[in-house]
C-alpha cells in the first residue's frame, strides 16, 4: 500500500496521474512522485518501523508501487552506516560515518533505483527497457529486469569497467558498447526508442529511480535515530541520490519524523568531469555541458545531467558546498580506506574520502560536525582500473 498520490513537475507545476506511463515534463524538466504525507504520517509512525524487513521497502507507505505484487526485490537498502573511527581520528573530526552502498545485491547503489523504475515499469505493463549507463546501471537494470522477466537493452561506452559489461551479459541483457560517453548512449536510445518499444530510464528521465535514491535519506534518519548529520558528501554524476535524499528531508519534515534541520550537503566529482562544481563555484542555476569528459571514476562519468537545477538547488539551499578531485587523489584513497577501515571502497566513494581531507584541511568541516559519505560500489567491480596499483 502506498500514499503515491500523483506526478509533478518541480519547474512548472504541470502534473500526471500515477497509472501513466512518462518520462519527462513537456518543459523538459525530470518529474517527482508527490505523496499524501498527512496521511502518511497517520499510519507510518518511527516505532512502526521496527521489525520491519532490512530493504528499502521498509519505508513502503512512502514507495510509488501500488500493489505488492509488482515489488521486484533483491534484497537491496538498508545498508550498514559503518563508523569509521581511524578516519574520524586522523582527521581530528568527532564522527564520520560510511554508508556502505556495496552491500546492495549487484555491488551498487544503482540498485535502488533501478528496483524501483523495474517495479514500476512491471506495473505499468513494461516489455522492453533501455538504459544508457556509465556503468553500474547497467548491471543493476540487468539483475532486475532479468528478475522482472522484461528485456533490458544497455548501452554502455566502450572503456566501461570490464565488470559492468560481463554481468549485464550474464543477467541476459542485450549490450551494445558504444565509441563515445553516456550522453552518447542516452543520444542512441531517444532516437531508437519509439521504433523499438523501449521505455527509457535514463537518470531522472522517469520519476522512479530517484524514489529508491531517496531511501538513502530515510535510512540515514533512522540509523542516526532521526538526527540527520551535519555534513553529507556525495559522488556525484546524475545526482539522482542528491535529489531523493534531499526530498526525503522534505517528506520526512512534513511526516514530523525530523526538524527542519538539514545536513549541508556536498557534491563532489571528478576533476576531468565536473559540470556541476563549475557552475555552483560560477552561481549558475544550469550546467553547461563538459568537454572531453575523462575520469577512472566511472560513476561520475556524467558529462551532462537533466537534473542540473535541481542539484544546484539543494546544494546552495542547505548552505552546501561543490568540489572536484583528481583520479589521482581518488586512487590515493581507496588503499588508505581499505587499511583503516578493512573496506574495499569504488574510485567514486574514495573521492568522497578526498573530499573529506581537502574540507577538513580548509576547516569548512568543523571538528565538530558529524559525517556521512558513501560508498556507491564494491571496488571489486573496478579491478581492470586498480590492477598493478598498491
Ligand atoms: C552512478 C554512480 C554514482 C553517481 O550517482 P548519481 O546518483 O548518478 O549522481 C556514484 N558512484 C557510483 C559507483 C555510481 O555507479
């Protein structure tokens, strides 16, 4: 049971019933799931959620998913907030904590919304999905297409980590690989699409996965025992975990769950693709598009994102911040957090660990603050990136 009520558009106000079947605003703008959270807020209290499953379908009520039946699950969310003492140590800091996003039944946090876009689309009467993928969406769409029984067409770069590519062909996935980047891909499937019957779930290009990101927001609530922390760093491609966690900040304040206390929240990316810090460090509302985009960090290999304002948005909103650094920071990071904390971190959440050094040093994280970072994927899905590396 949900208390899904219908689908608006955050720049024009427009809105869509909920037994359609869309993609993007006729403004251009992605669309948002909007719930009755009064009533909401009547039949899911905080003690409600005890014994409740360890997925992200413990926040059912606040789910697009009509009726049970369509839930296409692997076990994903709910995810361990691991402390990372040696870190928070080193860097003076009094708390730090990891979300450890690899724990998700393909290694990827992609799983959580591609559960849910899967879900939807079952429900809605999908066949045939198509995704452009940077990489681990790819993977993550496979599994739970694969699960769903729909057919799943990814399009992937062709220097995509080796992993994304052998598991989508495992979950039986039909791969093309592409000379050139995501935006590349996504450009292949908007003109075949139509003809072939696809139903695209590009990032933020449908309403759905950006639901399953926004759990991350529910999860760190209630693992904190609803105190959100003070700082959020978050990898950032698409942005669509900035965005579901931000809304969920917002259902959560408007259910009484939290106060109108928010993280400041912090994007970082890679310094061979950072649209989004040049145009926060710039004041822009928009993004333009990055050139020549290159970085080992797959994840972040997003030159272009249809979400743009959005993020902007939430960063400048929560008093946030934007930062980029380089894959050899990255790369620095992922042995050093494998040491201190015996996790094995993606390039993409190992640039969160960068960002946490570059912020303390500049004091804009205050000994003080409380922490949270991601890890987005098990680095064991990058080992043709790592290999021949300490
Ligand atoms: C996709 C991805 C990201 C970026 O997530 P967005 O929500 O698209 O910003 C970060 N890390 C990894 C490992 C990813 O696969």
């Amino acid at each position: 049971m949900t208390f899904a009520e219908e689908i608006v558009c955050p720049r024009c106000d427009n809105r869509f019933r909920l037994d359609q079947l869309v993609n993007l605003c006729s403004c251009g703008s992605p669309l948002l799931v909007r719930y009755d959270l009064r009533k909401a807020a009547a039949t899911v209290t905080k003690p409600s959620l005890q014994g409740r499953s360890a997925t992200l379908w413990r926040y059912r009520e606040l789910l697009p998913v009509q009726d049970d039946v369509n839930v296409v699950s692997l076990g994903e969310g709910f995810t361990p907030l691991l402390e990372a003492k040696t870190v928070a140590h080193e860097l003076s800091f009094r708390r730090v904590w990891i979300k450890d996003e690899a724990q998700n039944p393909t290694g990827s946090f992609k799983d959580r919304g591609l559960c849910l876009a899967v879900s939807r689309a079952k429900e809605l009467g999908v066949k045939k999905i198509a995704i452009p993928s940077a990489g681990n969406a790819g993977g993550s769409l496979s599994a739970y297409a694969a699960r769903a029984g729909i057919e799943a067409n990814v399009f992937m770069p062709k220097d995509t980590p080796a992993a994304n590519q052998i598991e989508a062909g495992q979950y039986g996935a039909r791969l093309t690989l592409v000379d050139g980047l995501i935006s590349d891909c996504g450009k292949i499937i908007a003109e075949r699409k139509a003809a072939e019957g696809w139903f695209d779930v590009s990032t933020l290009k449908e309403p759905y996965r950006v639901e399953g990101k926004k759990t991350m927001g529910y999860e760190i609530a209630e693992q904190l025992n609803w105190k959100l922390p003070d700082v959020i760093i978050y990898p950032t491609g698409g942005g669509t975990g900035l965005i579901g966690m931000w809304k969920a900040f917002a259902e959560m304040e408007e259910m009484g769950w939290i106060g109108r206390d928010r993280p400041r929240m912090v994007s970082v990316q890679a310094s061979g693709c950072a649209p989004i810090v040049r145009a926060f460090v710039e004041g822009k509302d928009t993004a333009e598009p990055w050139q020549n985009a290159k970085t080992v960090a797959s994840g972040l290999r997003v030159p272009q994102a249809v979400a743009d304002f959005l993020m902007l948005r939430a960063l400048r909103e929560s008093n946030g911040t934007a930062l980029s650094v380089s894959d050899d920071e990255m790369l620095a990071e992922i042995p050093r957090i494998g040491r201190a904390e015996g996790i094995f971190f993606c390039p993409e959440g190992a640039a969160c660990v960068a960002a946490l050094r570059r912020l303390a040093n500049q004091r804009w994280i205050k000994p003080t603050d409380e922490v949270v970072i991601f890890n987005t994927a098990t680095g064991l899905k990058y080992l043709d990136v790592l290999q021949g590396r300490a």
